[in-house]
C-alpha cells in the first residue's frame, strides 16, 4: 500500500492494527493460537514445495555459510517447517499469524505485503473443512460489501489426470488452458487426444449451482479418487445448506489450485467492487508428509491491504 504522507501512513497503520486486534479475537475464540513465522526460509525446500512458483520473484539471502536462503514469499510451508522441527505433542494443533510475505516486483525493489491466516492440522478432513469455509465466509461478511466464495476441489481432477496416464507436458498444457478458462484451446486440444468423451469437454461448464455440478460430475467419475471427491463436497454442501451459506458459495469444479501443494478442497473470497482475491485457502495433506509427520492440514490467508483498503473505503 503506497502512503503520499507520512500522516496518512500512521492513520491507515493504525486503523489496520485496530483490524487485526478484532481478526486475532475471532481466530483465538475459535481455538487458534499465534505463531510467529519465520523470516527466512530455505530456497530449496521452497522450491520443492511449489514447482509452478516463478523462482525470481523470491527475494534471495546468502547465508554465512554460502547457503541460498529466501525471505519468506509463502507463510504455510514456513510455518509447517517451523512447526514439525518440534512438534511434541498429538494432532490437532491449530495456529494463527499476523506477519508479512516478501517478492521481488517486476520494476525492482521489494513488496512487503501484509497477511493473516490460519492452519488447522490434525483435523478430521470434513470438520476442518467445514470450519475454514464457515470462518472464511464470517470474516468476509466483516467487509459490507456483497461477496463470493468460489470453492472447487484439485483432488477430482488429480484422479482424473492419473487415471489417464498423460506425458507431464501434455497434462500440464491442459491444466493451463483449463486455469485459464480457454474453451477453444482446450477443445481442440480435447479433439486431437480423442477425449471428447471424458470430462474434459465439460469442465470449463461445471461451475455455479454446488448441487447441479455435483450431479453432473458425478457421471464422469471413473475412480476411487474422484469418488471421494465428490463425496468430500457433497458433505460441504449440506453442511452449508443447514447454515445457510450456499447463497454465498459459487462452486467450480475446474479451479485450479494457485500453489502446487492443495490437493482437495480450494477456495477464494471475493467481494462485489474488488476484483483481486482477498481471502485464499484449500487442504494440503500431502504436503505434510515431507516433514516426516503425515496428518490432515487446511488453512486460509487474508490479504490485510486488501481488507484495510475495503474497510477504509466503507467506513469513508
């Protein structure tokens, strides 16, 4: 967030502070703790947990003994680093952080940007994620402006993709014309891989009404693993109907995860006069396993300069 003075800088500093000190009572009252992530964080494990990540946009340290660490440009994995070099006790442990993420932008310097968010591990899988979507959509009703949850799951075209059995490229030119919502890229690619009969030639149509698209991709199951993703929303779905959250939720079976690690429920918030995502989250149970301790994990991140600017805004 850039400031033309010094007076409107403190101003919207302190009216962001009096923001976290409500977000950090809501998140303590539903049994999160703070953590303070770490600033720095190992350029390798970073970039094992994210293959997709554009590596110049980390902000790179040299270390005394000449090994290549960065300043943190994602809080899970650091976080998760954090927490499994000495986690004595039994799952689940639940955190919260107020902190700040760093990048490289294109024109030079270094974005300093402000988040808060929250990591559930050891959860049951449902309950987390019944939680996360029912705390997400809670702090974006703190905003006064109409909002969205979009929620899909990478988990049902994971199975798809692996019972298909594509070469890395060819799966990975279909997950970005399907990402980048490409419908004549993706037909004729459909066409040439003679797979108009499989879900693919729908996907970019499954999205809106949570029950319909169900409904409809349920046809296409064709294994145990896009099975239990069905299964997995479906449960979300009643839960959100006896809350009464569906008015909310647009639900879109084609999302594609942002990070490489989501690998079942994903979701963004958004809100109706601001067309960046301010709210982002989804299940990362695998990638727990490269910490040697293998339990359910889910969390969401808040863009704080996001939320200051649309609560300044209201409140104008």
């Amino acid at each position: 967030m850039q400031f033309s003075t010094i007076t409107e800088e403190l101003q919207v500093t302190e009216f962001r502070k009096g923001i976290e000190r409500e977000l950090e009572a809501f998140f303590e009252a539903k049994g999160y703790r703070l953590i303070q992530p770490r600033i720095f964080q190992g350029y390798d494990s970073f970039v094992c947990s994210n293959l997709r990540q554009d590596s110049s946009k980390t902000v790179k340290v040299l270390g005394g003994d000449s090994r290549i660490f960065i300043l943190r440009p994602d809080i899970t994995t650091n976080i998760l680093h954090q927490i499994f070099s000495k986690w004595e006790g039994s799952p689940p442990l639940k955190v919260y952080y107020n902190s700040k993420i760093y990048r490289n932008q294109p024109a030079g310097g270094i974005l300093e940007h402000y988040q808060m968010g929250v990591e559930s591990l050891g959860e049951d899988s449902l309950k987390g994620d019944q939680e996360m979507i029912e705390m997400a959509a809670a702090l974006m009703g703190t905003l006064g402006e109409p909002f969205i949850i979009e929620l899909g799951s990478s988990k049902y075209l994971d199975g798809f993709f692996k019972e298909l059995d594509l070469d890395l490229e060819t799966e990975g030119v279909l997950r970005d014309l399907i990402s980048k919502k490409n419908r004549d890229g993706l037909r004729r690619r459909v066409r040439a891989l003679g797979l108009e009969d499989t879900v693919l030639s729908t996907i970019l149509e499954m999205e809106g009404n949570m029950e319909s698209v169900l409904d409809r991709a349920k046809s296409y199951e064709r294994n145990d693993e896009m099975m239990a993703a069905l299964d997995e929303l479906e449960g979300l779905r009643e839960f959100f109907s006896t809350r009464a959250l569906l008015r909310n939720i647009h639900f879109d079976l084609s999302m594609m995860p942002d990070l490489d690690y989501y690998d079942g429920i994903i979701f963004k918030g958004y809100a109706l006069n601001t067309p960046k995502k301010i709210l982002s989250g989804g299940r990362y149970d695998r990638l727990t396993q490269r910490f040697g301790k293998t339990v359910s994990a889910i969390g969401f991140m808040l863009d704080m300069d996001l939320v200051t600017r649309i609560r300044i805004k209201g409140e104008a």
